[in-house]
C-alpha cells in the first residue's frame, strides 16, 4: 500500500467546504424561488440554510490550510500567515489557485448572506432583502463553483488514475448538494416542531387559506433526485474506468468484490449513503406524489435520514481520498 500523503484534514475539508457550498446553493434556489410551491416555509427554509452555509465552509478551509504544514514547520512569525500567498497571488493554470479564490469569495458572500437572516424579524420584503437576493443570485453559481472545485482539486491530478477522471466534479458537486440539503434538514428537525399533530393543524390552515405547503415534500424530493444523480455518478464513474482498460481498472479494482475499500464503500457509501434514504424517502414521496396525501415526516425519521446522508458523504471523500493514493501514482 501506498504511503498516505492526505489524510483526514484533506477529507474532512473536501466534506465541509462542500456541505457549506451545498446549504448556501439550496438556500438560495429556495429564496430566489420565491416560495413557489415551498409555501409559507419557504423564507424559514432559506435562513437555515444561510445560518449554516458559512460555518462547515470556514472549518472545512482552515482544514486545508492545517494540511498545508504552514504551523507545523513555523519558525517564525512571518511563516504562520503564509497560507495569505493563496490570496495575493493568482495562477491561471493552477487549480490550488483558483480554488484559493472561489473558496475566499464563497466565504465572504456566504458570511453576508448569513448576517442578512440574522436579525431574529427578518422577514420577505424586509430592508436586507434586496442585498439577500443579490447575494442568493451570487450564492448559486458560487456554491456550485466551491462543489465542483472539490472534484476538481483531485481530478487535475493526471498521475493518479483513481482521481483523474471527469465524473469526480460532478459527483462531488451532486454530493455537496445532498449533504447541504441534508444539513438544513437537521437544522429544520431540530428548530422546528416535528410533532404530526401540529404539523396537521398548520396544514389545515393552509388549506383553508386556499395554499398548500409542500415545502417539507418539495425538499426530500429533490434530494432524492439528488441520491439518483449520486448513483448515476457512481456508474459512469466505475463504467468509464472499465472503458478505459490497462491503469484505470487496476485502480477502479480497489472498490469493487476484493477490494481493500469494498466494504466501506458499498456498505457505507452506497447502502447506508444512498439506497437507505432513498427508500425512506420514496416511502413518503410516493403517496404524495400519486395520490395528494399530506407529507408528513416524523422527526426522528428525518434526523436520521439527514444523518445517513452526511455519514455517506463523508464516507464517498474517505474513499476518494484513500484509493487515489493507493492506486497510484503511476506515469504519465
């Protein structure tokens, strides 16, 4: 096996910057859209996901500059502020570089974005909400950007064969997204009541009111369409390195029946990532999509749904990380 050069801060920023950037794209979308179809909700949905976009994003990047070494080897001063060289200079044909940027200005405008829903009165149409929807128009390019470049930082990689690959983004960025939608879950199950009755009399009086809120069904529902794109992202991935031959299948073997990343892949990525709450998910999609029934969640169900999500997604960065490096590298 190969020697380990990234390990956990590498992985656990790849997981945070994208959770962040995938709760400040959901807010945003949801904001922009004006409560189409998420109904009253759709403001409380948004704040959220901008409370928790800046947080998992500014760990997720002092991560990454841990990993770097800049305190390790200090010997003065000067040196534990070395990681400023990411923000003063600008490579165009360096990754390190652009990410350095996307991921300075997803910090800065998810920052704003966040202080905007803060004041415990925010409300639609308030005297923030005009820098709110320009930082949610902002907010949506730049989180996919942040999840995205994720993929990217290893797929620039041509020596590791594991990582070089064009699905990476993509499935990085469809992750990201999940896991952030699966963060405002948690932050919605919890702030939020959870109890079936209360949530039948706010239904009953959006119905009377002639509204339907469909905010709780909208948002598992397009997070299942996201675990969908997750496994189409998964497939392409393990059919492109078969497509391939010779270095690429050698590396794909790592995952797949033998593999030293099978298990933990397949039981933890896949089963528990994605098939688990996408059956949960279907169970109560289904009735609502067919036959107009209420959606309604139990709140432990929805703790642990999210929970399997982010456990997933961490997990898919473990794996990423640890075969790219035990696969490789190989020449180029």
């Amino acid at each position: 096996m190969q020697e380990l050069t990234w390990g956990w801060p590498i992985i656990i920023y790849l997981f945070l910057a994208g959770m962040g950037a995938g709760a400040y794209t959901v807010s945003a979308s949801v904001l922009l859209r004006g409560g189409g179809g998420f109904g009253r909700k759709h403001f409380q949905l948004a704040r959220y996901g901008a409370l928790l976009a800046p947080i998992p994003i500014i760990i997720g990047t002092a991560f990454l500059i841990l990993e770097l070494g800049t305190f390790m080897y200090a010997t003065e001063a000067s040196m534990y502020f070395r990681w400023l060289n990411l923000f003063t200079t600008f490579e165009v044909l360096s990754p390190m570089s652009w990410g350095a940027w996307i991921l300075g200005l997803g910090i800065i405008a998810s920052v704003v974005y966040a202080y905007t829903f803060l004041k415990k009165e925010a409300a639609p149409g308030d005297e923030m909400s005009s820098l709110r929807r320009a930082l949610a128009w902002v907010g949506v390019p730049l989180g996919i950007a942040i999840g995205v470049y994720t993929g990217v930082l290893l797929g620039a990689m041509p020596s590791r064969p594991f990582w070089n690959t064009s699905i990476l983004p993509f499935l990085f960025l469809v992750s990201s997204l999940s896991t952030g939608a699966a963060g405002i879950t948690i932050l919605k199950a919890v702030f939020s009541s959870g109890d079936v009755e209360e949530k039948n009399a706010a239904m009953q009086t959006a119905k009377s009111a002639g509204e339907r809120d469909l905010s709780d069904y909208l948002l598992n529902v397009s997070d299942l369409l996201l675990l969908g794109l997750e496994v189409l992202g998964i497939f392409l991935l393990i059919l492109f390195a078969y497509m391939m031959y010779g270095d690429r299948v050698d590396a794909i073997a790592v995952i797949m029946p033998g593999g030293s990343l099978f298990s933990l892949f397949w039981w933890g990525v896949i089963v528990l990532g994605v098939l688990v709450p996408s059956v949960i998910e279907l169970k109560y999609t289904v009735p609502t999509l067919l036959h107009g029934r209420a959606f309604i969640m139990p709140r432990n169900l929805e703790l642990s749904l999210a929970t399997f999500i982010l456990l997933g997604g961490l997990m898919l960065r473990y794996v990423v990380v640890v075969a790219g490096q035990i696969t490789g590298p190989v020449g180029i």
